[in-house]
C-alpha cells in the first residue's frame, strides 16, 4: 500500500466508507495475517501522507483487534518475538498505558523508558538513546517527545519501526486515528458530517493531525478558537494558504454557537496551560464564558451529536461538568477504542511495514 503524496488527499469525493460496527468484526479468534499482507508502510508519523484507504486499513484492522478485546482472556500471540519501546519524555496517561497494554495483548515484550530515571537525565542525546534501543533489539520504538519532527529524526536513525505518539505541537497521530474511529462507528460515513473543533487550535497536535485524517474521511471541519489560539496558516491571505505545508482547508470560526448549529460531532481541545503561560490566554474564565462547551450551546447542534475530548480535561474550562458526564460524551469510548487501534498500529507495521 503507497501513501498518496502530500497535499492530494480529501480532494477527491469520499466513497462511502467502510462501516465500523460490532457485526463487521471478523468471527471469534480469525487469524490476523491477512490484514498485514498489502501493509506496506514502515512507520507511522502523522496522517498527513495517509490515504483514505490506508486510514481505513487501519480502523478495520483495529475492529478485528477489537474481538480480541472481547475474549475472556484478551490475549494472541500475533507480535510473540517481537520487542517493544515505550520512549515517552513527556507525560502521559492514556497514550502510554494503551500502547503498553496493546503491545502485551499481541504477545510482545514492552519495556518503558521515560525521559526521568534514564540516561537522558545524565545528557544522553536522543540519538544515543536510539542507537542504544536498537543494539538491544527494538523491533518498533513508540515515542513521544516535546519537539516537533523528533519521530522524524527516529526514523532516520535506526531500523526499527516508529510510532508517534505525540511530538510537540505537530502531530498525534493515533489520537485522531482513534477519534476517527468513534466517529465512523457512530455515524459509518463522514462524508458531509460536520465536526467542530474548539480550543486552542495553535498549539493543538490533535487539532492538527484530527484536520488532516476527518478531511481524508470526507468530513466537514469547522475549527473555533479566539484569534491568538489560531495557526498563522488559519488566518492569512489566500496565497499563503497554498503554500504546501498548510494544513487542509476548513472553515474558521470566532463564534462557538454559530459553528455549533446542527454539528454532528464537537471536540473540545483542553487548554494547555503549560504551553500558553498566561501569554495567549489572558483570563481563563473569559476563554470559559466565550469557547466552554456548555449544555445550553451542545443542545444547539444536531439531535444526535456526539460530543468528543482527547482527555486529558480541564472540566470547568473548556467543557462543562455535565457536559462531560452526559449520554452525548464519547470521551470513555475514545480511551477504550485508543486501545484496539494502537493494537492494529503496532501490528500493521510490524509484521507487513517494510
Ligand atoms: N490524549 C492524550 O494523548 O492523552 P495522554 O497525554 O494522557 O496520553
């Protein structure tokens, strides 16, 4: 399977897409081979050079992962022989642990390293603690690092295959494979839906990675965020915004209830106040009054709108307490289903990415 170049994905008219539900799931205990067969990809970086077909590789893949899950002893031995490094120098709860977790499903040996407690703490490069993983036989490194492109310079350094699980404020990629997931098993097609992303869009690799996998999928994205919470790409002139490295195109909103009627789906992004230091975000209770997702503006979208968070929350902030707690929140599920698509990740890659 070839990833179609930069920049031609989500032009074309989206055929209907593959559904994702409980009766399209492989009958119990089916072997899993098949599905890494045409995978041809070594790594998984971003989203951005995936194709429609490729991210629905992936979501199909992770339905059969998921009938793993539901066994009474959620086990295979599909990765057995492979080994596994958790690289993380920034924290995590849910990234972490799903991968960890999904590599044990598959059978293989995970071993954690974070940037405290190890040798970077001593001044070790990223490249040494690379090269060190490979001489002790990584087959596949998931990362997550504060500067953007890291994964990028994995890549390069050593054979085995890598896995972003988050670089600064670039990309996340399993996060919107996940999210994309949720969305087809609740809607089968994206084609016209309509999902909000609000938040702060600026430093946001979900935001980013999300734009680029929803608009593959054929998704309508509108993005709200106050104006110094926005990529410069968001708000420049339309000549800027062909320059090749701009993120796909999507409609820019200031005003949460005017994008929020008759949405399909609304993510909220949490607010990162480690990245804004009271520079960007003046009054956090002003950002709450104008961009929370409240009960009263969620009612304003369509009657069957889900509602959507990466977690993790700053209930109060960006997302009401009731908001988060309601039927309409998918924000469980999207943990839950982290798990069966870092699974069909993690498989794909190592046993057909070549
Ligand atoms: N959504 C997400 O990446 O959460 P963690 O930081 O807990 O992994």
């Amino acid at each position: 399977m070839v990833a179609e170049p930069l920049g031609t994905q989500g032009l074309e008219a989206p055929a209907s897409a593959t559904p994702i539900s409980e009766s399209d799931r492989p009958p119990a205990h089916a072997p899993f081979d098949d599905l890494a067969s045409d995978w041809r990809l070594r790594h998984l970086l971003d989203v951005d050079t995936l194709s429609r077909d490729e991210i629905l590789h992936i979501l199909s893949t992770a339905n059969a992962m998921a009938e793993v899950l539901d066994r009474p002893v959620a086990r295979t031995p599909a990765l057995r022989g492979v080994t596994i490094f958790n690289l993380f120098y920034e924290a995590s709860t849910r990234t972490r642990s799903s991968f960890e977790l999904a590599g044990k499903i598959l059978g293989a040996d995970v071993i954690n390293v974070s940037g405290s407690g190890s040798s970077v703490e001593k001044g070790e490069s990223l490249v040494e603690t690379l090269n060190t993983l490979s001489a002790v036989g990584a087959d596949a490194v998931v990362m997550r690092h504060p500067a953007s492109g890291a994964p990028w310079l994995a890549a390069r350094t050593i054979d085995g295959h890598i896995v972003n699980a988050g670089d600064g404020q670039h990309a996340h990629p399993t996060q919107a494979l996940l999210d994309a997931y949720i969305l087809l098993r609740e809607f089968g097609d994206l084609g016209g839906r309509k999902v909000v992303i609000v938040g702060d869009i600026l430093h946001s690799r979900v935001a980013r990675s999300n734009i680029w996998s929803l608009t593959t999928l054929g998704a309508e994205v509108t993005v709200v965020a106050p104006r110094p919470l926005l990529p410069a790409s968001m708000t420049a002139s339309a000549a800027e915004k062909e320059h090749p490295l701009a993120l796909p195109a999507v409609q820019v909103e200031s005003d949460l209830d005017r994008a929020i009627a008759g949405a399909d789906a609304v993510m909220a992004l949490r607010i990162q106040n480690e990245r804004l230091r009271g520079r960007l975000l003046p009054s956090t209770a002003e950002y709450a009054r104008r961009y929370q997702l409240t009960a009263e503006r969620v009612a304003n979208a369509a009657p069957h709108a889900i509602v959507m968070h990466p977690g993790p929350m700053n209930e109060g902030v960006e997302i009401g307490v009731d908001v988060a707690h309601s039927p309409q929140c998918r924000i469980e599920a999207q943990v839950s289903a982290g798990l069966a698509v870092r699974m069909a990740v993690l498989f794909l890659l190592t046993r057909g990415g070549v």
